[in-house]
C-alpha cells in the first residue's frame, strides 16, 4: 500500500506516493534525486544522513518519510543562494575542516542550528552541538575551530544565505 | 529495507484506541520515533501496523496544573522541556535531564513518554521520574487511569501497559524549589548512563525535611534509595557530610554486567553518582 505524501524540500513542494517502511533519507535521495543527504550508518548515529524538518536539526535515518508530510525540509542544497557557499560552509572551507567530506552534510546543518541557537556559543557547547555527527578524518578539531570563528560573527550574516525557514 | 507495516495516524484518542483494541500486539505506537524506528531496523520489533500519534490534538503541551504540577502530553520533546519557561520553572531537575538526553538531534525529535515507554534500562529520565514521583496516564477503553512511574516501568524494556492502552501523558507533582540535580557517568561511545542518579532534597529550619533519590542505568530497572532518604531526615545539608551512608547503594540488586562496565563498576559508579548528585542538590540551596 502506498501513501501520499506532499512535503516542501528546499522551499520547492513535492508530491508523491510513498510505502510506509520508506525512510525520509531514501525518500530525497532515491524519489526526488538529491543526493547531498548522505547514507551512513543507517542507525541513528553517525549524522550524515542530517536535514533541518520544521527548523529542527534530524536524522533522516530516523524518519520515515509518511511522518515528514505536510513538513518543510532542508537539506544541504536547501543552503546554497544563487550558487554560494552558506558561512558556515565557507568557514568550514578556510579551516579546511572537513576531508573526505561524507559528513558535510551533518557537519554543516549541526553548527548552523548550534549557531542559531547560540550565536556566541564556546567551545563546549559547539563541541555537544556535534555529538550526533561523526567525522573519521579531521579528529573534530578544525570543525570546532571553523564554527568558533563564526560564532562570534553577527547573526544577521549568518542568516544571510540561508533559507526561508530562519 | 524495513518490512512493509501499515501506517495510521489517528485524529483523536478515540480513535487511537479503536485501532489498539482491533491490532493489539500487532501495533506499535509511534510519537518521536527515535526508539522505535531504530528497533525496527534491529528487527528487534516488527509491528504490522504503526499508529503514530503525531496528528492528534493536544499532545504536544506541557501543562500547568494549579497545584504546582505539570502534565507532559506524548509529543512533547526533549526539546521542549529543556527550553520550556514553565518546565524549567516547575520541574528543574526534569529540564536538567531532558537537556543531555543523547544527542542534538535525539532531543529535537525524542519524546519523553517515548522515552518511558521503551523503558530501556540506561535511560536518564526514570533516575528523575521517581524522585518526583511521576505518574503516567493512560487510557483505554475501560477509562483513564495514572499509574506511578516507579511501577509502570517493570523491567529491561517492559512496562505496565496493556496492548489495547495507550499513555497520554506524564504527570509530574509539583517540584522542591531547585534543591535538586541528576549526575550521571556516561557511555563514552552510546552516551547512555552507566549508572545516573536524581536527588532532590527539602530543607527545613536547615534541616533536610524530606528526601527522594532515583537510580538509572545500574539495573534492570531504575529503583529508589528508600534507606538513604530515610537517613537523611534530620540532617544538616552539609555538602560531603554523608559520605559513611552512601556504600554500596545498589547491592542486593541484580546489577546488570556487560562490555561496558562490570557489575561491580556500575555498583561503584552508583556511589559516586549518589554522592555528586547530593552535593550538587545540596550546593544550590539557596540559590
């Protein structure tokens, strides 16, 4: 049996029809081809698989996508304005915070909303801002030095770039 | 890929309980997902039909009742009652717990009646539950009822409820001013506690007029330390005064062994986390 399922992704509203069992990350990825969501450990923990629903960071691993109808998701393609780099992503970039850049996708979405939430926020609190992302490249240091560098900027600039939902 | 299930979202309570009584054992309730939809994927549960809760009305509230209390709807998140004004107000210690359940993430989406529901042995919350005294209300065909957290969790994973009931709240007693902390140690990797403990404490006069302190994640279920706050009665809240009394809290329990702490290291880390928590609660008197 298939359900209906109308969601805003990126400010761009989808319809389609969907199995229950079918998770939100399958869901962009494999029905609506955006592929910046990453597949990671599939279990909740490493992050990758990480979009903004309703403003609140989430594993999409962990949502199916019938619970996401009538939602407004972001996902990391969601944060490019006319083809630039969000400041977060920018500052990620000159720190040359991330390698392989599998965990982008969580990296980028955790310390916007750890920003958003505390616009001068220290180290500790970036630090548990990232739990629920894993990176296996950087060893964390750079990513907290790159969301440091931003938390002292004004909100408006962080806002700048980002989508409709701030 | 997950097995196929059928999925519900009822409008109303009523309605949740028609589909409770006609699937039973076969539904499994969903609110944050963030328990459930990962036990799925363990195949440890495979429900034939999911009712998620997430259309109904009036779930989704913390609200104050005139005594002091609070009433903690299904859908209410971590989130939620770490950033809540009334819950921070009324029930500190459940806001301080709610604020380092698992991850970012976990807490956006997680719920607290989710999280009692699962009833898994290394949850924060039950620690607190039970030194507020917490009730969970349930309803089901046959009426509501509000049944004590420290009976509705009744073991690693089990609880009270009957298959055709469904909980709709958690009903938490009006709080002791801010005398009150939860201390836990954590699993470095899972960030569940390996042992965690609530205490909350009256003064009177400068005397401790009345204690309650829960204990998480030692055993298969968490329990209160019924000896100790009976001790304390009387006492001076001197910080570090009630070292002699806090050894060995948790023996006489089966205390649960695995790869991450042994029996007698979670038996340990109890002590220590009863003595942090009494001192940290101790040490905002005042406050």
């Amino acid at each position: 049996m298939k359900y209906p399922v109308a969601v805003s992704v990126n400010g761009r509203a989808y319809r389609r029809e969907v199995e229950a069992r079918t998770l939100l990350v399958d869901f962009l990825r494999d029905h609506l081809g955006l592929f910046g969501t990453h597949v990671g450990c599939e279990t909740s923990q490493c992050g990758a698989c990480l979009v903004t629903l309703d403003g609140l960071t989430l594993k999409a691993c962990t949502r199916l996508a019938v619970q996401a109808d009538g939602a407004q998701v972001t996902t990391l393609e969601g944060l490019l304005v006319d083809g630039n780099l969000h400041p977060v992503q920018s500052a990620l970039l000159k720190e040359c915070a991330l390698t392989c850049g599998f965990c982008a996708s969580g990296v980028v979405l955790a310390a916007k909303e750890c920003l958003e939430r505390k616009p001068v926020a220290g180290e500790d609190e970036v630090r548990r801002s990232l739990e629920g992302v894993f990176c296996r490249c950087t060893g964390y240091q750079p990513i907290v030095d790159a969301v440091r560098s931003l938390a002292a900027a004004p909100v408006r600039d962080l806002r700048d770039g980002a989508t409709a939902e701030l | 890929m997950l097995p196929a299930f059928e999925y519900r979202s009822p409008l109303s309570v009523e309605e949740a309980l028609e589909l409770l009584a006609k699937y039973r054992e076969d539904v499994k309730v969903l609110a944050g997902g963030h328990s459930l939809i990962p036990a799925m994927k363990q195949g440890e549960v495979c429900p034939k039909v999911l009712l998620d809760l997430r259309r109904m009305a009036g779930l989704s509230a913390i609200d104050p009742f005139e005594d002091g209390g609070l009433r903690i709807g299904a859908l209410v998140t971590h989130r939620d009652l770490e950033i809540s004004e009334l819950a921070r107000g009324r029930s500190p210690l459940l806001a301080e717990v709610a604020s380092q359940v698992g991850d970012a993430q976990v807490r956006n989406f997680g719920t607290l009646v989710g999280s009692v529901c699962q009833a898994d042995p290394a949850s924060d919350y039950p620690a607190a539950l039970l030194a507020l005294e917490a009730q969970v209300v349930v309803a089901s065909p046959r009426g509501e009822r509000s049944v004590p957290v420290e009976g509705f969790i009744q073991g690693a994973f089990e609880t009270a409820l009957e298959p055709d009931e469904l909980v709709l709240a958690i009903d938490v007693p009006r709080s002791w001013a801010r005398t009150a902390a939860y201390v836990r140690v954590r699993h470095v990797a899972s960030g569940f506690a390996l042992a965690g403990v609530a205490a909350q404490i009256l003064v009177e006069d400068g005397r401790i007029a009345s204690a309650r302190i829960g204990v998480t994640g030692v055993a298969e279920r968490a329990f209160r330390l019924a000896v100790i706050e009976e001790q304390l009665l009387g006492r001076e809240p001197l910080p570090g005064a009630f070292a002699e009394m806090i050894r060995g809290v948790a023996l006489g329990r089966e205390i649960l062994s695995d790869g991450a702490a042994s029996a007698e290291y979670r038996s340990h880390l109890a002590d220590v986390c009863t003595a942090r928590a009494l001192r940290k609660a101790i040490s905002r008197i005042g406050v």
